[in-house]
C-alpha cells in the first residue's frame, strides 16, 4: 500500500510541474502565466504533491500485521515450543513427562496417531509403574506397526517415511496410516525409547517437523535425566544420614575404657576404610585376675561388615558368660577354642555364604603369668619376649569363622598356652595394618611391622603405638585407606604385682 502510494504521489508531482512549467513559458509571458487562475491551480497542486512526496518519504512506515514479527508463524512456533518445554520441565515423575511429550508431539505435529514405545531396563531412579504411551491406535495397529518396525530396524535412529503403503512390510498391514517419523529419546548414557508419530496422508512430515520434534525430545530427555539427579541425591543424603548414625552407633561399640590394672598397660587405635568398618575389638575381665582380649576383621567394608561386627561381638559377651554347671573354677568360662567352635555355629545362621570372620581370642591369666589364645584364621600375633630380648610372630594354626558350617569346624581350631614375663609386649592388628599400601602398591608387611617393634619395645604402651603409626602414616602417606585398621598393644609391666595368698 505504501509502494502504490508513494508512485501516485511521484507521477503526480511530476506532472503538475511540468504544466506549471509549461503554464510559465508558453507563449504570452510568465505575467500573464501568473494571472492565469488555471496556471495558480497547478502550482498549487504541485506544491501539494510535493509536500505529500517529503511527508510519505521522510516519515516511519506503519508495520503491517503480517511484518510484524511478534505475529510471525516462526515466533508463534517458537513461543509454542517453549510453553511446552517449560511444561515439560515441571513434570514431577517420569510417567508424566513422557505423557507431556507425547501430547505436546501430537500436538506440534498434528499427528493423526503415535507411539511412545519405552526401552527395557532403563536407568534407575525411574518408578517401576512407568509404561508405553499410545495415541488413537487400536491393539491391532499397533500389533502391525510393532511387526513392520521390526523389519525396518529403526531403533535408536532418526527415521522418515512418507509413503508406508509402497513400503513392503507395511502393505497388507491393517493400518491407515502412510507417513511415520521416528524419534530416538537417547541421553548421553542411556536410551529411554522411541517417539512415533503417524498421519494418513502421504508426504506428511518433513524435516521441519523433525527438528521441532528433536526439540522436545531432547528436552524430555533432559528433563528425565534432571529427575533422575534429583531422585539420586535424595536417596545418597538419606544414605549418607543412614551411614552417619551407622558410624555413630558402631563407635559406640568400640571400647572408649580400655581395661586398667597393674598388671599391664594397653593402647589401642582404629581407623575405618570408609563410613563405618568390619574391624572390631572388645576386652570382658573375667574372675580369677584373667582378662579376654577379642580382635576380628569381618570379610569386606562397609554397612554389612558393620552389622557382622555387631553381631560378632554380642557372640562375644554371650558365650563368655559364667556356666554354673562347670565342676571347677577354671571351667566357669569357655576356653578360646570352645569358644571359636560356639561362634561358628552361632554365626552359620546369620552370616552370608560369601562372608567370613577372621578372629583370635585371648584370656590373660596374671595370677598364673601366661596366656592361651585360639586363632581363627586372624593376623599372627607379633610378640616381644623380654627375657630373651627377641622379638617374633606366633606360628599358629586356624580357621576362619563362617568357612566351614558344620562340627567338623572344631578340628581347625587350636588352643595355645605362653608364659609372659615382666616387660614382654604383644602386638596385635587386623591386616589393614600390614596390607596398608604406599608407593608403587608396595605393602607394610610383616617384616616392617616386626622392625618397629624391635626399634620401640622399651617405650610404654601407648608410645609404641604411635611409633608405629607413625611410621605406618609415613609408608603410606598421599595414599588412601583401603582397608579398615585396628591396632592394639598389650605390654606387661616390668614390676608385677605379688599375687595375694
């Protein structure tokens, strides 16, 4: 309109001062030009046309409805498009976000059927209740679709046919549709399905529509995968709480007092490779002046191992327990071999097949100087002997608790008898100790172990704990803890009481 305008008003200036130039110099002068009303009509019309020419040129052109960009079928597309991403990103479950893309894909595309069909096995943190999603298809379009596509391989790709009925796995198929595109919904690690969606006319879906449709998948995808995180992090905080009152109760397990007498000194220390551990230790005074000393180490770490520990050391404190039957004093109580034998049948209902407990029990004896201890299948115990100034590894035999589950187990399981002397100190440990790695997964080992010991036997108890430590801490230093660690020292005091009448 602008355009036909602005010509009208161009040939019409032109036009009435070419007159009014004509007016001027015809013959019979410019006087009597001027006079003439005639020739005062047209240099009034000129200058009109003329005003009318600068104001149409110089002035903002109106925008028409059909310019205007605000009302462009592309920024409606767009706008359309992210109401439904927006949409889409409030879903509160997986069920609902893939109802949304399949409304919003019907829509978009104006399909006249569709097809949401979801992968098998897909990643956690979706609902178990979470199934296919269909649109105006009957069960045995869909069953034809199902077998054609099978055919077609089309899983897992961008696909377009628009022209199904020259297709042969979909010509004596009972469907009336003859366009299909199909859309992978594929994350960076996992694929969730594929969108189909059908029209009945030929020629129906280009690559326009493809890219809107890619569009809203990936938003889809994205959106799931958000909601995954979010499902995620809400399960590791519960678990991480969970682990935290696991750790808090399974401190409360470890022996805060250690045994005081005059007899000894102990020192102890612990260190869990993770939240809580399978190491444990417990020490239970028994009449007589003896003491029991329990160490183990639970097959593998964390929340499980915890809970064996548990359960390991309420065996503990249940089956050292008086007998009233005993025919004498020294029979009140299990020796450490009867008492591995009762652990093991107690452990066979509660302990899982591929687990097992490593353990060596102690009762101290300071009225008679000595010690028996059983080992099932724990670290050897390193040993100071201050008489004979040498310092060594007990050579004992043992099993496991848990390996065997039957009676035959008590054949494994041997007592030990050893007179202490004034001065002597026992180390004793779970492997995390001598298995600790450092550089180039170079291990502690026994033979360091032993070294320490023979370089700090004279300090008291808690001294050679941390001069162990040290030197383990030293070994291993910038590397992680990967298994728990539990190391207690035992030293007999160089006076010993005179035992009471």
């Amino acid at each position: 309109m602008r355009t036909r305008l602005l010509a009208l008003l161009i040939s019409l200036t032109l036009l009435s001062w070419v007159l009014v130039l004509y007016s001027l110099y015809r013959p019979g002068g410019a006087g009597a030009a001027l006079s003439s009303g005639a020739t005062q009509g047209l240099l009034g019309l000129a200058v009109l046309a003329s005003v009318g020419l600068l104001l149409l040129v110089f002035s903002k052109p109106e925008p028409a409805a059909e310019a205007n960009p605000a009302f462009s079928p592309r920024r409606l597309e767009i706008a359309s498009l992210q109401r439904l991403t927006q949409t889409i990103q409030r879903a509160k479950s997986s069920q609902e976000i893939y109802q949304v893309l399949l409304e919003a894909a019907v829509e978009t595309a104006a399909a006249d059927g569709a097809w949401l069909a979801l992968a098998p096995g897909r990643p956690e943190g979706e609902t178990s209740d979470v199934t296919d999603q269909y649109f105006q298809l009957a069960p045995e379009q869909l069953a034809a679709l199902r077998q054609g596509l099978q055919h077609l391989d089309v899983q897992g790709v961008e696909f377009i046919s628009n022209n199904l009925a020259t297709n042969p796995h979909f010509v004596d198929a009972a469907i009336p549709f003859q366009s299909l595109v199909a859309l992978p919904l594929q994350g960076p690690q996992h694929y969730y399905g594929t969108l189909y969606l059908l029209k009945e006319q030929p020629q129906g879906f280009d690559h326009g529509d493809l890219g809107i449709l890619q569009t809203l998948a990936s938003q889809a995808v994205l959106s799931i995968e958000n909601l995954q995180l979010v499902v995620t992090s809400i399960q590791n905080q519960r678990t991480q709480e969970e682990l935290k009152i696991a750790s808090q109760v399974q401190d409360s397990l470890i022996p805060k007092n250690l045994p005081t007498d005059n007899w000894f000194e102990i020192s102890s220390h612990s260190l869990a490779a993770k939240e809580v551990g399978g190491d444990f230790y417990d020490f239970l005074h028994l009449p007589g002046r003896r003491l029991a000393v329990l160490i183990g180490d639970v097959s593998g770490k964390g929340v499980t191992a915890a809970f064996h520990m548990a359960q390991m050391k309420g065996i503990f404190h249940a089956l050292m327990q008086e007998n009233p039957l005993a025919k004498n004093e020294r029979d009140r109580f299990p020796v450490p071999s009867r008492f591995m034998t009762q652990a093991n049948t107690a452990l066979t209902h509660c302990l899982e097949r591929s687990s097992f407990i490593t353990s060596t029990l102690y009762i101290i004896d300071y009225e008679q100087g000595g010690f028996m201890f059983a080992r099932a299948g724990h670290c050897h115990t390193l040993y100071y002997h201050a008489m004979r100034e040498e310092v060594f590894y007990f050579d004992s035999a043992g099993l496991g608790l848990g390996i065997i589950r039957n009676d035959s187990y008590e054949k494994h399981i041997k007592n030990q008898f050893y007179d202490y002397s004034p001065g002597d100190v026992m180390v004793i440990y779970t492997d995390g100790i001598v298995e600790a790695r450092g550089a180039e997964s170079a291990e502690y080992g026994e033979d360091r172990l032993k070294e320490q010991l023979e370089a700090c036997y004279y300090l008291d108890a808690e001294e050679i704990k941390n001069h162990i430590l040290a030197d383990l801490n030293g070994f291993t230093h910038g590397f992680p803890v990967h298994d728990d660690q539990t190391l207690l020292v035992i030293k007999f005091k160089s006076a010993q009481p005179v035992p009471l009448a």
